[in-house]
C-alpha cells in the first residue's frame, strides 16, 4: 500500500483542518472517510450551524483554518445567520450584537470541503473505515481500513484520531473515557415549502434557556451498534411524526433532507497528558494551539493546551475534534465545529512535523501556527 506521511482518519471539519494543515506543511497526506463525502455531523449529519469564532464580546478568538472554513461555507452565500458586523464591517461589535457564526448549506459545503483538499494535494479514500491498528513498543504501526477493495494494511508514521468517536485510540490502547450523561435524540432535517428551504432543528441539548421538548427519556452512548440503530429509527420517527403535525398548518411542507450519519454529540474521548476543565476559562497555558470560545454563554475564552490532544502512552497518535481531553463541563463546549477546527489545524500541523508527539518542540509548533494565522493567548486579542 501506499506509504503517506501522515494518515487523518475522519472527514469531519476536524479531520479537514488537520489534513489541510499537514499538507500545507509539504507532507504526504491521506485522509479516510468511512461515508461518501465530507464534513462529518457539519454536513452528512444537517448540523450547519458554524458556531462562533467570537467571544459575544466583539473579540475574535478563532482564527486560521477555523475561519478559513467559515468563510468557504458560504462562498455562495449564508443560508442564514449571515453576520454582515464581522463579515463586512456593517454595525457594531458588541455584546447585543450578532456573533461571528454562519448557517450554511450542507451539500455545497462538502464539495467545497473537498475540492479544498484536493487544491492542497489531499488524498482523500471515501467509503474507508478505519478498523484497527497494530501497535509496537508504544506506536502505531499499521493502520487496517476496509473499503470495496477489501480490508487494506496501511503502514503508519502518524494517525491523527478525528473520528469524533475516538476510535482510532481506542483501537490503539490510548485510554479513553465515555460521556457519562449520555445524549439525547437528535432529529434535525430540512424541509421545504412556499416560502424555500428550512432548517428543522429538532432536539435539543441539556441546557436551560434552550427551547424545544425532549423527544424521548432515553439517553444514547453512541458507541453500540445496536443502540445507534434503534436512535437512527427514532429520530425518523420523531420527524415523521413531527412533519405530520407541522402539514396541517403548512400544507406546502415537505420533507427534503435526512442525515445519513447519526446525530450523536458526545460519546468517547481520549485522556490526554492534560484534561482542560471547564472553570480553565481565561487561563494562560504555556502549550496552547489555539484559542476557542463558549457557544453558549458570552464571554468565556479557553486556550487549548496541546497537552489535551495525546497521550504519550502512544507515541504517533494525536487526536482532534469533539474527542479531545476535556472534563464533562467543558466536553459540551469543546465539540462544537469550530472548536474542532481548531484542534483539527493543531494536530496535522504536529502531525507534519513529527512521528513523537510527547517529544515535539511546542515553541517550533507555535510558531509554525502563528505564521498561518492562528492567535495563541488571550493576551495577544484586543
Ligand atoms: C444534534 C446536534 C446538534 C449540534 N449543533 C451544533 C451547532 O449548532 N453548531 C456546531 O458548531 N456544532 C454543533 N454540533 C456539534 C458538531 O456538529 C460536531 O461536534 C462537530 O461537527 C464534530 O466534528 P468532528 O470533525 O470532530 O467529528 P464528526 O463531524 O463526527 O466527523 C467524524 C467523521 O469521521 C468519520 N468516521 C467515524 N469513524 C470513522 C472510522 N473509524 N473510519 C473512517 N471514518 C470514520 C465519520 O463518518 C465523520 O465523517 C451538534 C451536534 C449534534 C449531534
């Protein structure tokens, strides 16, 4: 098989920063994508809702890939969300004001994900699960992936785990921890009617000040087999269910987009040299790759530290996206898409320059980072 530099496993807005990243770095990159196209829950799972790259305060504090992909999300324009303060300088920045998020279209995303990668010299292998790995003396030696062809050896010099799920460090014997709560169901869809195309947000997370019922009392790991089936058939219940009711007041209404992957927001992690905790806001981290803001309140900055993205239990594997080491608090906050771009860059930037990610020059890594736009410390935001 052919040999690659670095291998990213997941297309996920993770496992695309990361790619793009490695590969701006002059490496040989391949990126496995069990579906058959790009952008993970970001696109094959209807969650098109590009969370802020602000703090709610009018300070940007995501910047790089993280913002390179907001802005090719809508090259052709926002679905909704459009934010004309940051995007062309119209109104204040404020707190009242709108913050730097998007709401794009889902398949004009992917191609465009994809015809990214290509631009940057990507391989990308569709259809592609990841299955296994053989592991020696702390490494990740060869990375086993079952695809049309039949299951395929890779040999392995580095794996980024963007698989959302943290398969790869499972596989590997990277310890992990499982999100405890487990989720509720999800059943967003789009629809049309007289008035065009919409976004039917349907579940709701666990916070107050969020509208919406719960559609059931189950809770879901997301990391049984059985169990994501039987969420899958739930969710198209609950949007059957849902488009009845709503047809009787809007008769034009139709049903025009299901997601083809499960919409499950937590369910492994991996536990890195360093867990960040939620009440970490507003910390220096001497490490930090980057920084992420609090979807969900304004105000919170977090730098990520790059100790949250490995363990140096395996010496060639770095994680990125919504498995990275948090605590339970901060998970809920760190898996949003714009996060995982963040992580995403950090990791394929490390990925590219080294096969021992416990022994890596952080100061060379930050500095590579820095010159490709990304901001490392609150101090360095106006
Ligand atoms: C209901 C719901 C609502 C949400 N709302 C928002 C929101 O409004 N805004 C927001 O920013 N975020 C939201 N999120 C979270 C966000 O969508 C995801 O956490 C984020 O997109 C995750 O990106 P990722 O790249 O880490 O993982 P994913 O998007 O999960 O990508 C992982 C990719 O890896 C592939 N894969 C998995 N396992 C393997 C394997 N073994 N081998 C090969 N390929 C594999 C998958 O097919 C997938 O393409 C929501 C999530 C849910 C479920």
């Amino acid at each position: 098989m052919k040999n690659y530099d670095v291998a990213v496993c997941g297309g996920g807005f993770a496992g695309i920063s990361a790619a793009l990243a490695a590969a701006r770095e002059g490496k040989k990159v391949v990126l496995f994508e069990k579906e058959y196209m790009l952008g993970g829950l970001g696109t094959a799972g209807l969650i098109t809702i590009y969370l802020p790259l602000c703090d709610g305060y009018g300070r940007q504090v995501s910047f790089g890939i993280a913002e390179e992909l907001l802005k090719l999300s809508i090259t052709y324009g926002a679905e909704d969300r459009y934010p004309a303060n940051w995007l062309d300088g119209i109104g204040t920045r404020t707190e009242n004001d709108t913050r730097y998020m998007v709401q794009y279209n889902a398949q004009l995303c992917a191609i465009l994900l994809e015809k990214r990668l290509k631009e940057n010299g990507v391989d990308i292998m569709y259809g592609s699960y990841a299955v296994d790995t053989d592991t020696e003396n702390g490494r990740i030696t060869t990375l086993y992936v079952q695809n049309k062809s039949g299951r395929i050896a890779y040999p392995i010099r580095t794996v980024v785990d963007a698989t959302g799920d943290c398969d790869i460090a499972h596989f590997a014997g990277v310890p992990t921890e499982t999100f405890k709560q487990g989720n509720k169901l999800a059943a967003w869809y789009y629809f049309t009617n007289d008035s065009g195309y919409h976004l039917q947000q349907l579940g709701v997370v666990d916070e107050p000040g969020q509208t919406g019922e719960s559609l059931t009392k189950r809770r879901f790991s997301g990391l049984d087999g059985e169990e994501i089936s039987e969420m899958v058939c739930l969710s198209h219940e609950r949007t059957l269910k849902h488009w009845l009711e709503k047809r009787k007041t809007d008769p034009g209404a139709v049903i025009s987009t299901l997601a083809t992957i499960p919409q499950i927001r937590m369910t492994r992690r991996i536990v890195g040299e360093y867990e960040m905790a939620d009440a970490e806001m507003h910390t220096y981290f001497e490490d930090s790759v980057g920084m992420v803001a609090n979807w969900k309140k304004r105000g919170p900055v977090y730098e990520v530290p790059f100790r949250t993205l490995y363990n140096k239990k395996v010496k060639n594997l770095i994680v990125a996206g919504r498995c990275t080491s948090v605590d339970e608090d901060l998970w809920e906050a760190m898996r949003v898409i714009p996060c995982c771009a963040v992580t995403g860059q950090a990791a394929g930037t490390a990925a590219a320059m080294t096969d021992d990610f416990s022994a890596l020059d952080i100061s060379a890594l930050q500095k590579k980072l820095v010159a490709n736009g990304v901001v490392l410390h609150e101090k360095d935001i106006l």
